[in-house]
C-alpha cells in the first residue's frame, strides 16, 4: 500500500516525537516501505551543527540508529531553508513531491488556542500536501 514514507524530524526535540517515531517504522516495517526521515536546517550555524553538512552527518547518524533499532530501509533527507521557522511548511511540501512519498507521518501536539490563529505544521501538511498525511499526537 504505501512504499515511500516521509517522517519530518526535528533533532533538538526527539524525545517528543517518540510515537510518531514508532509509528512510521511500524508503518515502515509493516508494508516493506522506505522511511525517509526529513530535517529542514538553516545555511546559517546552529544548536545542531555548524553549517548544512554537520546537520546531514547528524540525521544520518539517526537515521542509521532508527533503522538498526526497527530493522526498516531508512533513507535522510537534510532539507536547507532560508528560514525553517517561516519556510518550513513549504520546504516539507516540496520534498514530499521530489521525493514521491505516498505518505507522510508527522508528530503534533493536542491543539491549544493558538492553533486558531496559526495553524500547525501537520495541519498545513495535511491541508496542502497532495498525498495522505498521518498527524500523530503524544
């Protein structure tokens, strides 16, 4: 059903996205699909590494961890943006496209107020993405 799997990841916050974690390699596993872990970073340094290239040498040793813990083919996918706080909706979009992800699984949080003004990243994904967006809370 499902051969390509796009799960966004943030590196600074792994811990809170443990489920959505688990649910994209069972998903993985299940229908012998590619998960492909996404990153969106800056070209500018950061928490996560000084320049574009110590960020994807960080995701792709993640990456490799999650595929020898869920035994799934894993792919990374660093993704560079001009702004991730502004751009990021938009850069995962687009990866969805070039990378031909028949879906995506992407950690959220329970809605608050705020979510009434500006929506959330799973929520525009899910609104604008042209394939099935699995939103996974908790």
């Amino acid at each position: 059903m499902f051969s390509k799997i796009m799960m966004p990841v943030d590196l600074a916050h792994l811990a809170s996205l443990r489920r959505a974690l688990d649910v994209a390699a069972d998903l993985g596993a299940h229908y012998g699909a590619t998960v492909v872990y996404a990153g969106v970073t800056a070209q500018t340094p950061g928490a996560l590494g000084h320049n574009p290239k110590d960020f994807a040498a960080r995701l792709d040793a993640f990456v490799a961890q999650e595929s020898r813990t869920h035994g799934i083919a894993a792919e990374a996918l660093a993704l560079i943006s001009h702004d991730p706080r502004i751009d990021l909706d938009r850069t995962l979009i687009k990866a969805v496209e070039d990378i031909g992800a028949d879906l995506v699984v992407m950690a959220s949080h329970i809605p608050n107020l705020t979510d009434y003004i500006w929506p959330s990243n799973g929520g525009t994904l899910a609104a604008h993405a042209k394939t099935s967006v699995m939103v996974v809370r908790g």
